[in-house]
C-alpha cells in the first residue's frame, strides 16, 4: 500500500495550488499557513468539505444553499466533530514575521503536523512561493515613484527577502520536492542592480536540489540552467494568458530518470466557453439616491436610454448601429433580469454545451442546484454607458477600445483622459480567447475586467473570475466581494495545479 504523501502549503492565499494538489488521491494530509485571516476562512471552509462523508456532505450543500448568511463560523458550529483537525490544518500566520522566530515557526508547523498524522515515513512535498508584489511589473512603477520621492528602500523591503526564509525553511523538513511559484517579474528583479532570479536559483541547487523545468521544449535536458521556467496557464487549458514562474525542485538522491514535463492542451479554452452558462445579470447602480429611487431594473434601463447618448455624436457608423441595437434589447419587456445571488438558484446548472467533457467534469458539481457566489457589484450610471459602448466596441471591432477611441462625452471625468497614461483603463474581456491575468486589482474597480455580453454592462461577477481562475463551482469563498475578487486575483490556477501535481507524483511514484 502507497504511503500518501504530505503537503506543507506556504503562502497558502485561498488554496489554489493546494486544491489541484488535493485532487489527487495519492496526496494526504495537507498543512496552510497564510496571513490573510478572511482567506483563512476560506481554506478552512475548503478542507471541510474535502473532510466530510457523505451524509455531512449532503447537509454542507444544503447550508450552501442559505447564500450571504453561510460562513465558516456557521459551519463550524455545526461540524464540530471535524472542526478540531480544520483548525490544525490551516494556520493563520505570517511567515517571516519578526513577532516570530525561524524555529518558532518550524516547532509549529512540525507539531500542527503531527497532529495531524504525518510521520517520518510519509512523503513530503513544500509548495508555495513568496508574496508576489515586489516581483510585480505592475507594482514597480509604484514603487520607482516611491524611489524618487525617497520613501522607498529596496533592500528593506521584506518581500524581495521572503525567499530566504523559503530556503531556510527546507532544510528542516528536507521535503522530497518542493513546488516553487512566483509571477514572471521575479525574473528581471533586482537589488541594487544585481539579479535576482540567477540568486535564487543558485541558492536552490546549493540545498541539494536539482531544479526542473516542466516546458515540454526543455524535456531533453532537464537539469540545464538555462532551461524555462515561465509557464502560461492557457497553454494547459486554463482560460487565462496567466503566466507563471514554476520551479520543481528534486532531492538529488531520488535520482530522477524520467521524461517529465507539462503536456500542452490541443487548443485554447476560451472565456466564453467557460462563462457562458451563468445566468445573465444586470450591474447594480452605485450613488443613487436611495430615498428618491430603487435599485431595481427599471431604474437600470433608464440610465441607457438613447437619451443619454448624446446623439451617439463622435461614434463612428459601424458601432453606433450595434449600440441602438443592444439599447433596443435592454428596454424589451423581456429583458427582466435581476443582479445574482450569494448563491443563485438555478433550474439550468450544469447544462453547458461549451464546456469540454474534461473541464465539465472540473467545474460542475451536480450536487449544487445553481451557482456561488454569482452577484454583480454596482457601477456609476456613467461607467454602465461606458460597460455598453466598451463590450459592444469590442464585439464588433474584435479588440477593446482605448480612451482615443471614445466619444467626448463618454471620457471619464479625469485631469489626465487625454494625456496618454492608462488610456485602455476600460477593457471587456475578449470572450472569444482566454482572459488576460485576473489580478487583484479586480477588487478595486472592474473597469478593466468587462463582461463580453453588452446587455449585462457590468464587470465580472466573484463566479465569472473564479471559472476564469478554473476554481470548481462548489468553490465557496468568504468574506465581502471585495475580499473574494483579492483572494481570486492572488491565487494560482487550481487547474494547472492539477497538472503539476501530476507532475509530482509521477516522480515519486517509485
């Protein structure tokens, strides 16, 4: 009988990588440790449900059910028998905390783990990879500016340092592989002009480790230094161009022999075949006068009426035609859709004809009787006039357009809309290729995350973004809707963590 093999998560965030891991029956018992409390929640929520049989679990879908009242507190209460290990398995903590020692935190870890029953006997594996920000290439513009203004020390700032205590970490636990993620940025970072990534992977090798790629152009020569380790999610088909820098890394004295590497999917998924099937809802209305009128969709329809479009004056032929078109759609009697649920009921889950029979089987539960999660947030009735013009601009020219492409009287009211700077700030997703990165940005302001579908002129719902990310539908994540789309933004694709776990196991398999 196989021994399962033991996952310590690190940085764990909602538990993207871990649940492609936890897909696989050959993994056991798994460790979290993230410093995010709300996430934490999630994950716990996560691990009940993998936790419980199968009676429980019939009651768990029924609890799902109840929508904006369903929480980890309310599921703890009433699991009780589970929620002892729960609470071992995740660990709300902030690794390399200076509240915390480096042993501290090793003691812990090794008692939280065995408690929950690994021994030295078990295979191990550490996955996880340092908070990404300081690699970000979007966060670097920030922090330049920070730099001239003199607030910014690159060298004091912890997270470019995280890593070291990644590498201080293994040699407790001597981990037979370690799963190592970070954003592509990682690759051209640098401290006072020395590099970081050629570091970082010296340090590696020096733990006794050899290093893999897992691009299939690499798989003649596995252990080469100048080998790739930046994966795109869509290439393995997640509907997402996500880009990932993923290192395994091998005990020497397992004695890897064999070909390993990710095999591409045949084609693309696309975001349409993968969001289609939700249930068409309307934007909410922010900044309305909640004693003169009600968010309702009446009051929606009001604001896209054609007299609100200035003659469509600066809107070329082509897509103005389109836009009357949609305004006629949204006013029709039909047209009487509300703005989702927390959990939204549906008589129609499940039946998609988009979905390949692979990812069908991902995605659908059919346990749930409608979908988590699925709620609009509100937009300015402004933002829905531009949601419109941007998604219809999009289906009919084939790319989003840019702030030059706007009529005057539909640019945001901003000092600098015509200096250049951030002049594709309203972008609908393309539905008919893979998203670009959802990032956690898409908890701030959905301008640049766009549903396709002009009749719905809203961003994406928690639901949309986490089939984009590929989490499974029974995914249920906690916290306020802004707390949702950050820990989404954050997390790694649970379907290509899938693929990796393969990866892993195929290793140790002998």
């Amino acid at each position: 009988m196989k021994k399962l093999i033991t996952i310590i998560d690190l940085f764990a965030g909602p538990g993207g990588l871990g649940e492609g891991f936890s897909k696989r029956k050959i993994f056991g018992s798994s460790l979290s440790i993230e410093m995010d409390p709300v996430a934490c929640k999630t994950l716990k929520l996560r691990k009940l449900f993998r936790s419980l049989k199968s009676d429980d679990k019939k009651f768990f879908y029924d609890l799902l059910e109840e929508g904006s009242s369903f929480s980890w507190e309310r599921a703890e209460d009433i699991f009780e028998d589970y929620a002892e290990d729960i609470e071992t398995s995740v660990w709300n903590h902030e690794l390399g905390s200076k509240n915390t020692s480096q042993e501290q935190t090793i003691k812990e870890i090794k008692r939280r783990l065995k408690r929950l029953g690994h021994v030295k006997e078990n295979p191990l594996i550490i996955i996880g990879g340092p908070p990404c920000q300081a690699y970000s290439l979007i966060g670097r513009a920030s922090r330049k500016q920070m730099k001239i203004q003199g607030t910014y020390v690159p060298e004091e700032d912890k997270r470019h340092f995280l890593y070291e205590w990644y590498l201080n970490i293994i040699p407790s636990f001597k981990p037979h592989v370690f799963v190592m993620e970070n954003v592509p940025g990682i690759l051209s970072s640098d401290i006072n002009g020395q590099a970081m990534f050629p570091k970082i992977l010296e340090d590696l090798e020096g733990l006794g480790y050899d290093l893999l790629s897992l691009k299939e152009d690499d798989k003649r020569d596995l252990f080469s230094v100048s080998k790739d380790f930046k994966l795109k999610a869509s290439d393995y088909g997640v509907p997402q161009d996500r880009e990932r820098v993923i290192i395994i890394g091998v005990r020497k004295d397992l004695n890897i022999d064999k070909d390993i590497y990710l095999k591409k999917a045949n084609e693309f998924n696309s975001v349409s075949s993968v969001i289609s099937d939700l249930p068409i809802i309307r934007s909410g209305l922010s900044k309305i006068d909640k004693k003169k009128a009600i968010d309702d969709v009446v009051l929606w329809k009001e604001q896209l009426r054609q007299k609100h479009w200035n003659g469509f004056e600066g809107i070329d032929g082509d897509i103005k035609k389109e836009l009357k078109k949609f305004i006629k759609d949204i006013h029709d009697e039909k047209f009487k859709f509300d703005r989702g649920e927390v959990f939204l009921k549906s008589k129609n889950y499940g039946n998609t004809n988009n979905l390949s029979s692979e990812l069908k089987d991902w995605y659908i539960d059919n346990n749930l009787s409608g979908y988590l999660n699925h709620e609009s947030r509100s937009h300015m009735d402004c933002d829905l006039r531009r949601y419109l013009f941007n998604s219809v601009f999009t289906e009919v020219r084939g790319r989003a357009p840019l702030l030059t492409d706007y009529p005057d009287f539909l640019l945001p009211d901003h000092k600098n809309k015509k200096s250049g700077n951030h002049k594709d700030r309203f972008r609908t997703i393309n539905a008919n290729k893979p998203s670009k990165t959802i990032t956690s940005h898409i908890s701030k302001d959905g301008h640049a995350f766009i549903h396709p579908d002009p009749l719905q002129c809203r961003s994406l719902t928690v639901r949309e973004a986490a089939r984009i990310q590929s989490f499974p539908d029974n995914y249920f994540f906690c916290g306020n809707r802004t707390q949702q789309y950050h820990q989404i933004g954050n997390a790694v694709p649970p379907y290509l963590a899938y693929q990796i776990a393969e990866v892993v196991h195929k290793i140790l398999d002998e």
